[in-house]
C-alpha cells in the first residue's frame, strides 16, 4: 500500500538514526533493519538523507497549489 515505505521508516527512525550518528554506512544499516522496513536501499536512502540528515519534518500538511 502507498506510504507503508515511509511508515515502517518513521516507526524505526530513532534507532536509524543512531547507528548514522555512530558513522555505520547506510548500506549496512539497511541491511540491519532491512526486515523492518517495507522499502528498498534506494528508497531508504532518500529518507536518511531527507529526515534524518535535513531533519525536514516527516509528515508535513498538504498545501494547495496557487494557481
């Protein structure tokens, strides 16, 4: 299902974030959480790099689009 990838993400997202702080490359990381998680290495390094090292908000209220 849509958002299921991001969901199983933010459940788990401490404990990510943890092993990135400690310097553990992503690649083993994923490999780690892999069973957790309902998204491939792609995907999971796209939401590292967007929540965890931006720190942008996960869930942010959709805006309208001006027209």
């Amino acid at each position: 299902m849509r958002g299921d990838g991001r969901v199983s993400f933010v459940a788990i997202m401490e404990e990510i974030k943890h092993q990135v702080d400690s310097g553990r490359p992503l690649v083993q990381i994923y490999e780690h959480f892999e069973e957790r998680l309902d998204l491939g290495y792609t995907q999971f390094t796209k939401y590292v790099t967007r929540y965890i090292k931006e720190g942008r908000p996960v869930f942010e209220p959709n805006r309208k689009r001006h027209q």
